[in-house]
C-alpha cells in the first residue's frame, strides 16, 4: 500500500469511526433551542430520572415542546393548552398524561382568547396582542375561554404537590402565573420560560423583571437559550 492509498485507508477508518460516535452520541431535542436536553441534565445532576412537569402553555405534544422528551423517557405530567385542535393532539399523542383544555389566570373565569396566525403566538394578554399586531403577525379569531387559578391545577390534578419540572409559555401572561407558587412551600425544582419579547427582527429585549423575581424567590439561572431561560432552586441544586 503506498502513502496515497494508505492516507485513504485512514480517512476512511476515521470517518467511519466520527460517524458511528455521532449516531451513539446523537440526542432528539423537541424544544425551540434545546431547552429539553438541559433539563434532562439538570435532573440527570439531580438523580431524579422520572421527573414530574406541568406544561402551562403547552402548545403541541412534539414540535417546540419542552416536555414531550420526558414523556417519551416515562414521565408523566400535566399539559395545558387552551387551543382546541392542539389539545385534542395531547390527548391523542400523550394518553399517559393529564391533559386539561383550559387556560391559567388568577381566578376561575372566562377571558378573552387572542389566536394568531402562528399558533404558538396565542395568548390571553391585551398588551402581548397589541404587541405582535405591531410585529406584523394577523390576529386570526378571538375567542371566549374558560380559565382556573393555578392552585385548581395542583391541588385537583397534582395531589396538592407542585410538579418537579414548570414549563412555562403563556406570552406575556407569565407573571400572572408565577405570583401564584407559593416559593417556601411547594414548588418546582427547575422552571423554563420565556424570558424576551416577541420582535418580528429578533431583537425582542430580556424580561429583568421576571429573572430578578424568580431569583429573589430563591433560583439561580442555569442556563439561557437567549429566547427562553432555564432556573433551579438554589437550595435544592446545592444539596444535591
């Protein structure tokens, strides 16, 4: 074998070798930027390798899901979209879960439902709907919805135990949401949501706000995916 054959021999040994390695190292993300995959780890670190999840704004059973990864790995949780067509895919798609077809506000009530022609967009806030007007997205239909506070959610479908894992994509209603865990006694170990605003250019700016809340009530943030934010209480990770 000469020094041409022999370098071809090598390539292709290397290159069959990288590929192989690839395909056992290879791990499916659901989420919009890999959110799921830091998850994974951050419980993997936490020894809980059947973590429970609410899923607030759940959006679709696979597609920009933070939790369809945990559900195919056998966890099991609670999903909550208030979007027919997609609530009745969780249904179909993710029978082992707990799937509701309501909203989260502050109290039992009917609000205003805004759909967008980007599903994923929907939302109960007047202010976020008036935001991605001005983006330039199309207000497709606004409907009538019924909504629960998030202590109905727990206390009926949790057994009263808040869930290991909060996934949290409500836009622009998340602070709605988060002021209702009760941080001393019963909440999630680690919470991923949407910390920017929607921008049609991509410069949407960071929520301070809602990071500084949720480190003031005792988390740290992990990690940033620029769109999303991942944080985990503090107490818990340091004992782990």
């Amino acid at each position: 074998m000469n020094l041409i054959q022999h370098i071809k021999h090598s390539l292709k040994i290397f290159l069959k070798e990288r590929k192989n390695t690839h395909l056992l190292n290879f791990k499916k993300s659901y989420s919009q930027c890999g959110e799921d995959l830091i998850v994974r780890f951050i419980f993997d670190q936490l020894k809980i390798s059947s973590p429970s999840y609410i899923d607030i704004g759940a959006h679709h059973p696979y597609v920009i899901s933070n939790t369809s990864s945990l559900y195919l790995n056998g966890s099991k949780g609670v999903n909550i979209e208030p979007n027919p067509p997609f609530f009745d895919l969780f249904t179909k798609e993710r029978p082992n879960d707990i799937n509701l077809n309501i909203g989260v506000s502050d109290k039992e009530q009917k609000l205003e439902y805004f759909e967008f022609n980007e599903p994923a967009l929907n939302t109960f806030s007047k202010d976020e709907r008036d935001n991605l007007i001005k983006e330039g997205k199309t207000l497709t239909a606004t409907k009538i919805v019924s909504t629960n506070n998030l202590a109905f959610v727990i206390g009926n479908y949790c057994n009263n135990l808040f869930p290991n894992f909060l996934s949290l994509d409500v836009e622009g209603y998340d602070m709605v949401v988060l002021n209702q865990i009760d941080f001393e006694k019963n909440y999630p170990m680690v919470i991923c949501v949407e910390t920017i605003s929607f921008s049609a250019k991509g410069n949407g700016l960071k929520n301070k706000e809602l990071i500084d809340f949720l480190i003031s009530k005792g988390y740290f943030l992990h990690s940033d995916t620029y769109i999303n934010s991942v944080f985990v209480k503090k107490d818990v990770w340091d004992n782990k």
